[in-house]
C-alpha cells in the first residue's frame, strides 16, 4: 500500500500559484490547454526514442574508442562509424526542440502542490533530476562540442559519458513510472476537447514541433547524409570543405608537425618483430600501394569520402615479420595531444584497406591531412585515424 505523507499548507501568496492537489497537468497556474498529458505522453515517446539512439549510439563510440578486452571492433562495414556518429549527432540535435517543448509542456508540474504525496511519488520525482539536468547537460554540451566551444574545464568524454548513464537511469524509472499514464493518454484523441478559441491547438502545437525538429534535421544532417548538403546551413561542419576537399580538425600548425624534412624522417617498424624496419619516404613510396575509397569520419559527426593510397599495414607486418594477431600501436610526429598514439585491433591491422596513406584523391597528403603518411582504416573514428605515423610498434 502507498505510504500517504501530510504537507502543511504553503503560505496564500504562494498558494494562488499552485494548482489544487491532485490537479493532474493543467493546473490554475496557467490557463494553456497545451499543458497536456496527451502531448507529454507524446513528446515523452518521441524523447525516449531519441534519446535511446543516442545513447546507444554513443555506446557504441566509447567502446570503439576504448574498446573492452573482450570485444574486437570490426573492420567492416566500413561506414558503420559513419553511420552511428552521424545518427548520434543528428538524433541529439533533433532532441532540442523536443525537449524543450516537453518541459514547457510540463512545466506546471514542477511546482505542483504537494510536491509529491507518496513515497513512491517522491521516489519518481527525484529521477527527473538526473533526468532533467542530465537531457540539457548532454544536449549543451553535445552542441558546443560539435561547434567547437569548449567553455569547460572537465574532460567532455567522461562527463558526457557519465551524463549518459544518469540520464538513462532516470528515464527508466520515469518511463516506469508513467507507462499507465501514458498509454491512458495515447488512447485519447487529440481532437477531444480541443477547441483553440484562436489559439494554438494540441495537434498545432504538436505539428509546429515536429516541424521545428524537422528543420534541425535538415539544416543539419549534410554533414553526413550528402545529398542534405545543399540545405545544412546550421551544420557545424561542411564535409566539402578544407585542404584537398576534406575538412580537417586538428592542423600541422597545431601538432607542430608542419614542415616535416624528409631527409630526416624514417618510418620505423619495431617492437616483437623478426626484422625491424627503418624505411625513408621514398623507400615507402617504393612498395606496392593499394587505393581504398574510405570516409574519414569525425567524432563531432561529419563525415567525407575520399580514395586514399598507400601502403597496407599488413604488408608492412608481414615484411618485418610480425606475429600475426600482435597488438600494434602507431606513433605521430606530434609531441603533444591526446591522440598522439592509437591502438590498431587484429580486425583493422588483417584488412587490406587499412593503410598507411601517402596520397589523397591522387595528390601527395597535404601536411594538414598527416603528410608524409597517415593511417586511413575502415569503420574508424576520426581520432583513431593517426596523423603523420612515424613509428608502428609490434607489441
Ligand atoms: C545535441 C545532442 C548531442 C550531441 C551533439 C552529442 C555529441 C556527441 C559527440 C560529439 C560525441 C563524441 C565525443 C568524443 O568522442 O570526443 C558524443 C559521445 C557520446 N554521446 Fe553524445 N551528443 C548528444 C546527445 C547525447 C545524448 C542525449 C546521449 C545519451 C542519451 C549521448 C550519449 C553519448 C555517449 C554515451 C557518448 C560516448 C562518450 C564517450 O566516448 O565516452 N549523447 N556525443
């Protein structure tokens, strides 16, 4: 049985504030029929489906980020990275106006009087912290990382990533809390009842957010999806655009890595290797080079193709005499940064498309995009993609 809790009475100039108790989402506090469990109920499914992709999506960027010992991250197919950042991103922005009609549809509720009359109640009520405070953490700090802006000071992976689960948390329970609810309110008609008297009607309201969801799509899924190019005018990134047509994110100026002098540079493969390797540019440029058409694909969801060619890693293994299936890391000519190095798995270091690039679209790389080589694999984040390899390291 639900333990019942007695609250005083709150003060008159504050009562006229708050709807009557048990008054359920249109209390006197604001005359809107738009306040309504009917749209909740459907804006609330519209979130968690959003919300769900963009978690599991997520998910699935973490874990080819960091992947756990015990999952080997495919090489193919080769856009699957693609495909689940550009859904995450698009899916996330697509959430706003969602969200933000939501809570301007609920709003009434939060200062709802009693604040909650059951043990139960409070219980549900304190999940829409994580929840609430979670949604526009993750969508805030989504949208300034994909432009950019890095007002913070914390670590916007681990934060976003420990946000995600809060968030997750509290739509379980929130979900499990209004099922009955909900289901009650998709069984009536948003007809019923819903004269405007010159106002915006609950199917209006519905129709201008689905709208404005519709528009953030639009005007933003170009990154990834090509043919929306044209239209993706608030898109933070166009995967047109940049040296060679490639959009780059961090530059040789910033890795220090501008002006590499060939004389100098050697390609070192080490490590438990039979024969050791120590290659100059042109004894690279010597082997047998393949072509692969691979997107390079950024964590912040842009994504562009290009036919790359160079060296297959594999080759290279095979010629020093690798141990097939040995971890292999490659190193960059950068001093500093956080992808200075990256792990290669089996999967990525066994396909024939993995490369260590030379040339973009025909040319010579451009030391924006990792001169005199790089790493171009399939179904890798951007950030994986290791610019201006110096060193493999069979390990
Ligand atoms: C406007 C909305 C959003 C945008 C633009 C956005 C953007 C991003 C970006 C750019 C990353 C990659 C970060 C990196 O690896 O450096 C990311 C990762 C992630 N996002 Fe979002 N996101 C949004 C909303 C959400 C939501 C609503 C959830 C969960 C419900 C979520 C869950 C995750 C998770 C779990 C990761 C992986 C974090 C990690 O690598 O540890 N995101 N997001």
């Amino acid at each position: 049985m639900a333990v019942r809790l007695r609250w005083p009475e709150p003060p008159p100039a504050v009562r006229r504030w708050l709807p009557e108790p048990g008054e359920p989402i249109a209390p006197p506090a604001t005359s809107s029929k738009l306040h309504d469990d009917r749209i909740a109920a459907r804006l609330g499914i519209a979130l968690a489906v959003t919300f769900t992709v963009c978690f599991l999506t997520g998910l699935w960027s973490h874990v080819q980020q960091d992947p756990p010992t015990w999952l080997a991250i495919p090489a193919r197919p080769a856009g699957l990275y693609r495909i689940t950042q550009g859904v995450h991103v698009i899916t996330g922005l697509a959430a706003i106006p969602l969200l933000l009609a939501k809570l301007w549809a609920v709003w009434p509720r939060f200062v709802q009087w009693p604040p909650f009359r059951t043990v139960r109640e409070a219980l549900w009520r304190a999940a829409l912290l994580p929840l609430v405070g979670g949604s526009l953490f993750l969508l805030g700090t989504g949208t300034a990382n994909i432009a950019g802006w890095y007002p913070w000071k914390f670590d916007f992976r681990k934060a976003h990533f420990a946000a995600s689960w809060l968030t997750m948390g509290g739509l379980l329970i929130h979900v499990a809390a209004v099922a009955g609810i909900t289901a009650a309110a998709l069984r009536r008609s948003l007809k019923e009842d819903d004269a405007t008297d010159g106002r915006l009607s609950r199917r209006g309201f519905l129709g201008v957010v689905g709208a404005a969801a519709g528009v953030v799509t639009v005007t933003t899924a170009g990154a990834t999806v090509r043919p929306l190019r044209a239209l993706s005018v608030l898109a933070t990134r166009d995967p047109g655009s940049g040296p060679q047509g490639v959009p780059v994110n961090r530059s040789a100026a910033d890795a220090g890595t501008r002006g590499v002098d060939l004389g100098a540079y050697r390609l070192r493969v080490e490590g438990r290797v039979a024969t050791p390797l120590v290659l100059t540019y042109d004894e690279v440029l010597a082997m047998s080079t393949r072509t692969a058409s691979l997107p390079i694909t950024c964590v912040e969801g842009w994504s562009a193709s290009a036919d790359w060619r160079g060296v297959p890693l594999r080759d290279l293994l095979r010629r020093a005499g690798a141990e097939p299936g040995a971890e292999v890391v490659l190193s960059s000519l950068e001093q500093r940064g956080a992808y200075r190095t990256s792990k290669v798995g089996q999967d990525h270091a066994a396909d024939a498309d993995t490369l260590l690039a030379t040339h973009l679209d025909g040319q010579p790389l451009d030391p924006d995009h990792g001169f005199p080589l790089r790493l171009i694999a399939p179904n890798r984040p951007g950030v994986l993609q290791t610019k201006w390899v110096t060193t493999v390291e069979v390990r």
